[in-house]
C-alpha cells in the first residue's frame, strides 16, 4: 500500500514539473491572416515567387466576380475601406529570461472595430500566457501592469503572426502597451508600447 502512495505521488509530481518546465521547450507557431484569410505583407514576403503568383491570380479572380459596391460620402467623413493602422509598437525583454520581439499593431477595421495584431512575433513560452492591453505605456516590471489593463484572450502560440480582437465597448486610447502575461504566476513576459502612427 505505501508503495501504491509513493508512486501516486511521484507521478503527480512529475505532471506538475512537466505543466511548468515544458513550456520552455516547446513552441507553439501560429500563423494568422490578418482578416478574413487575407495574408499579411509579412506573410507575402516569405513566400515563394510561385505561391506569390497563384495568391495573386486566385484573389484577382475573386475580385473580378465580386458585386460592386456604390458609396458616395463626403470626403471628410470618408472611412478606411481597408484596416487602418492606428497606432504600432516593438515588442522588447521583460528580463533576461523573458524575451519578445516582434511587432504589435492596433488596427481600426472598416466596421470601427478594433484589432490588436501580433506580427514577427516571438516570446519566451510558459504557462497561462495572455494577451492583455495595459493602461501604462513602456513597461517596466508587473506592477506597473496591474494598475490596470483588459485581457483580450489566451495567447494563441509564442511564435508567429495572430489577431486579438479588442472589446468593442473600452475607451481604445486609455490603453498604451500591449502585454504578454503569465496569469498563473503574474509575470510580465514581454510587452510593445503603443506608438500612434
């Protein structure tokens, strides 16, 4: 019987070891569109000249047979037709075990929705990690974080270009960073201040 316990212990103990330690060697690569299976430039870019083509071709062919759209506003009430970059920043280190780079960008979407979009990203893997929009702009450590932010959602992998959508009823200029943060252990991981283009 004692040994039966031993062995139920250990073996909880390696699970628990393995939910923290595994994270820092295991990546998770996501690879979004920015909207509605449109690539990014970035996306583009890394393609081969071949695939670079037939996107091209496939996407001319559905913009041939799509309904024309009629509008007619004045030019100063005249909205993006496409997603505007309102405001961009560079991911940078927490510390010198929690590193991001990468690019975070607040997009405005024609319907006056709001995008955070993460690009050429990269950070250190853990566990619970989240995206958040913190209210501080160049964060310094976790507490400046806390003073307050709103989390947009699970992070989606530690690698590669992915989309957050942003709550359509937050004030959207309170926020100044976008934060990758461990919600198990409150630790700031990597965050990109918010710069308005």
């Amino acid at each position: 019987m004692k040994s039966i316990v031993i062995a139920l212990i250990a073996i909880a103990v390696v699970a628990v070891g393995w939910f923290f330690v595994s994270p820092l060697f295991i990546d998770e690569v996501v690879d979004e569109p920015l909207i509605g299976g449109i690539p990014s430039r970035a996306q583009i870019d890394q393609m081969t000249p071949a695939a670079r083509d037939e996107l091209m071709t496939n996407m001319m062919a559905q913009a041939a047979v799509a309904s024309d759209i009629d509008i007619d506003e004045p030019m100063n009430m005249a909205m993006a037709e496409t997603p505007l970059v309102v405001a961009t920043g560079q991911f940078k280190d927490a510390d010198i075990v929690h590193k991001g780079s990468g690019v975070a960008s607040l997009y405005r979407l024609p319907d006056a929705s709001h995008v955070i979009r993460l690009e050429n990203f990269q950070v250190t893997n853990g566990p619970a990690l989240v995206v958040l929009l913190a209210h501080a702009g160049d964060l310094q450590n976790a507490d400046e974080v806390k003073r307050g932010y709103i989390k947009l959602g699970d992070l989606k992998g530690n690698k590669g270009n992915q989309n957050y959508e942003v709550p359509p009823d937050i004030k959207i200029g309170r926020y100044r960073s976008v934060v990758i943060w461990c919600e198990l252990f409150d630790v700031l991981f990597s965050a990109a201040t918010l710069n308005v283009t």
